[in-house]
C-alpha cells in the first residue's frame, strides 16, 4: 500500500496501481465472501453463474477487450498473445 487517506488507497497488485475506496474494498471482501459459499452450490456448470460476481469495473474491462478484439479483426495482421 503506497498512498492512504480516509476515502482511498492506492495499492500494486499483480503488476497493475489500483486506486479504490474503503467502501469498494469492503463491498468486495463482501461479494468474494458471498461467491465463496454460492458457488460451490452451483454444481459442475458453476461457470456459467460466475458473472453474477463480476464488478464494474471487471465487466468494463472485458467489454473493451471485446471491442478491442473486433476491432483487431478489422485489421489484416497477426494477433499474438503474451
């Protein structure tokens, strides 16, 4: 944790700074809590649910990456992953 006030923290995980609220924080200990016992009651097609817990700015991301993608697509090239 690098920066903390009373309304935000600024913080490295897995190599990316994310800046969240105290409120988001403990609103995703909440929802990673819920996920933890519901998803094991979901049976072997759990996966198909997981959306349920994605947050906004999860969601977000995903729908650039789609957008990002079809646009690709628009391109003759090579796309590679790393």
């Amino acid at each position: 944790m690098i920066h903390q006030n009373n309304e935000s923290v600024l913080k490295k995980v897995s190599g990316e700074w994310i800046q969240e609220s105290i409120s988001e924080i403990e609103d995703l200990d909440k929802l990673k809590q819920y996920a933890l016992i519901i998803i094991p009651e979901l049976g072997p097609l759990w996966n198909n649910h997981i959306g349920t817990f994605l947050t906004r700015q999860t969601l977000s991301r995903l729908l650039y990456l789609d957008h990002f993608y079809r646009e690709m697509l628009r391109t003759p090239d090579v796309i590679l992953e790393f």
